[in-house]
C-alpha cells in the first residue's frame, strides 16, 4: 500500500500540452476513478505515473518520494491493460508466476502467492490451463492476478474491461470491487464508463481536455456537480439543461418554454441563489427527478407536454419530449401509461435543481 501524489504533472507531444498540469494527493487504500471522455489524456497520465511515459513536468511521487526518474520496475507499481497479452504458450499458472520467477522469489512462496490470488479471483481451477483455452472473462482475471501476484504498491487498470460484453463487464466489476476490499491496495482505474467510475471509485477525479474538471466521491460528482460537464457526462441519460430565469427574489425559476414553467425554489435554495436573481440560467434537471403528477390531479402539475417518443425499458420507462428549444427525458415508472402523441401530467422535484452559468457553465 502507498500514497501517491501528483503536482503540477504536464505532457507535451511536440507543441501540444496533453496534459496540463494535474494536482491530486491520493490516499493509501483509496481506489480513484480516472473518468473523461476519449483522449483526455487518462492513458497517458497514468503512463507516466507507471513510468512508461516520461514526464514533461511536475512531479510523480508514490509513498512520499518522488519516482520521475525510476525505471517501472523499480517503481512497484503494477498495470493491468485493456489488451492483457498473455503468453499463449504458458499456462495460467506459470503466466501468473513468471514475473515472480523473473525476480527470484523462492518457489514455495511463489506457489503460496499464485494460489491466494487464483482462489482469490475464482481461477483456482484453471491453473493448467493455456489462455486459448479460457473464456475473455478468464484471461482478464489472469492478467490481473499476474499483477497482484507481485503485491505492488499501487495498482494501476487501464480500461482493463473495454473488450468484455456488457454482462460480463458487469459481473468483472463487481469482483474488482470485492478484491479491493479484500486485498487492500492503492488503484488508479481509468474508465471513460460513468457506471464504472461511480460503482468502483472511493473519488473520481473527472478530466477534461487534460485537466481536472472535479475530484469527488461518487455522491459529490452526481449530486453536487461543478459544472454543466461533469452534470451531463454521469448520469444515464443525461441530464437535461433547459435554458430559464432566476426570478429577481430567487424564490422560482421560469423556463424559456411555450406555455410558461415556474418551478418555485425552497427557502434554502433561495438563500443560496439570492446572490443571482433575475439572472439567466441554464437550469438541470436530472430525468428521475420528473415525475408522473397522477394522484395530485392535473392541477399540481408543472409540466403538461406532448410525448414524442417513449422507450420502455423494463426497470423504467423513459418518455422524451421538448420543453421549448430543449428536448427532455423523463425517467418514469414502468407502471405509467404513457402514450406518444399524448400529453401527460408531470411535476418536477424543484429541489432537485442545479442551476448553471450559461457562460461559464459552471454550478451557481
Ligand atoms: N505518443 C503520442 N504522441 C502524440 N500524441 C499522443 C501520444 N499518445 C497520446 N497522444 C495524444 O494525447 C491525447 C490523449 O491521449 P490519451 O491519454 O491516450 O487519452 P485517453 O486515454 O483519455 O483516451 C490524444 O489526443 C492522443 O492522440
Ligand atoms: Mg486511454
């Protein structure tokens, strides 16, 4: 187990700054989420942070000290990629010892090692066999029992899922989750996969354009979002920004919609807008947070739109329609009736709201 710091962390690529200066202190034990849309420099700050990469500046320190110029194996550090190459002519069990071998770890040791880690990842039986004899399932927790194996310090993944179906990326998830909590160790797991980030990170350290858009528990990034960013890329589907006035006192926001919205704020939310009022906004509102207004009769409705379209889900029912310019998805209930081409009653949970600068967009 080990601290890992990162300051002012920088990569450049000729003239282009793909990473732009990264502060982050990250706790021993803690398992962070490195989350960001393609090419927002995950892979490559965790390539420098594993040493594959040179750093063009800033620093990189595990347990204090700082390992910039340390080859990556002397870094104790262990990576698990998405494409996890095993040696095909090997068995899982000396794929899984190889490295150990390498650094002359005495045998019985060794053996004791690879069987914690294949009991510990449910591969025990499947020791003699070659990788082209297991399923894709099987050969990722090889890989990733090849690095626990060596017991490193830190545990680096990098998309170590991207290449499993949806139900077995599921189920990989939730026993990486269960091996933290068995073997307690640092990770730093990229994903561009918002349920990924959310389920396995203690925080989640959200990029952008090579820099850190919000560092958060999962509760924080989903419920207190910085910026209009971070608040439509977790969350699925994604929250709906519908452009609106702060009326002058703070108490309500109107939306920019044909027949006119006003959704009234709680005296805390009024409180904490008052600063604002009369200003424009854009104003999130995540699609559970609208729902059916039946049993309040159609007079407590906030909403009363025609559906466009509507997707039943099983779990859910999601039904889109346009508010204005905006077009908003509700997440129902799989019990409502919902028809398109009709209207429908709906009230939104105005305490829900998150308002947002439409300049910067960033979190009033
Ligand atoms: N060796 C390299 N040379 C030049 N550009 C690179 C190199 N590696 C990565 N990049 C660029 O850096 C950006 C970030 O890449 P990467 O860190 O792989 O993003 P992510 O993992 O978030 O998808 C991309 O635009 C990519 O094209
Ligand atoms: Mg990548």
């Amino acid at each position: 187990m080990a601290s890992v710091n990162l300051k002012e962390l920088a990569k450049e690529f000729g003239s282009n700054r793909i990473v732009q200066g990264i502060n982050l202190d990250i706790a021993h034990n803690e398992f962070i989420a490195l989350l960001g849309p393609s090419g927002c420099g995950k892979s490559t700050t965790l390539r420098m942070i594993a040493g594959l990469e040179s750093v063009s500046s800033g620093e990189v320190l595990v347990d204090g000290l700082v390992v910039n110029d340390l080859a990556p194996k002397d870094r104790d550090i262990a990576m698990v990629f998405q494409d996890y190459a095993l040696y095909p002519h090997m068995s899982v069990y000396d794929n899984m010892s190889f490295g150990l071998s390498i650094q002359r770890v005495p045998k019985s040791e060794i053996h004791e090692r690879v069987l914690a880690a294949a009991q510990a990842l449910n591969i025990a039986n499947l020791l003699d066999r070659k990788p082209k004899e297991l399923s894709g399932g099987q050969r990722q927790r090889v890989a990733m029992g090849r690095a626990i194996v060596r017991r490193p310090k830190v545990f680096l993944f990098d998309e170590p899922l991207s290449n499993l179906d949806t139900k077995l990326r599921a189920q990989m998830r939730t026993e990486i989750k269960r091996l933290h909590q068995q073997v307690a160790t640092t990770v730093i797991y990229v994903t561009h996969d918002q349920v990924e980030a959310m389920t396995l990170a203690d925080r989640i350290v959200l990029l952008r354009g090579g820099l850190i858009e919000q560092v958060g528990t999962p509760d924080q990034i989903y419920n207190h979002p910085a910026s209009m960013f971070v608040a439509g890329f977790i969350g699925s589907p994604s929250m709906n920004f519908v452009p609106g006035v702060l009326t002058q006192d703070a108490s309500a926001v109107h939306l920019d919609c044909g027949p006119p919205v006003t959704l009234s704020l709680s005296t805390e939310q009024t409180l904490r807008y008052r600063a604002h009022g009369g200003r424009r906004v854009i104003v999130g509102i995540r699609p559970e947070n609208i729902l059916p207004a039946s049993g309040r009769g159609e007079g407590g409705a906030d909403l009363c739109p025609i559906l466009d379209m509507i997707e039943p889900l099983g779990s859910d029912t999601l039904v889109f329609f346009q508010l204005g310019e905006a077009q908003v998805v509700a997440r129902l209930p799989p019990s409502t009736r919902a028809a398109r081409g009709t209207s429908m009653a709906l009230q939104v949970d105005a305490q829900q709201l998150h308002l947002f600068d439409p300049g910067t967009e960033k979190a009033l």
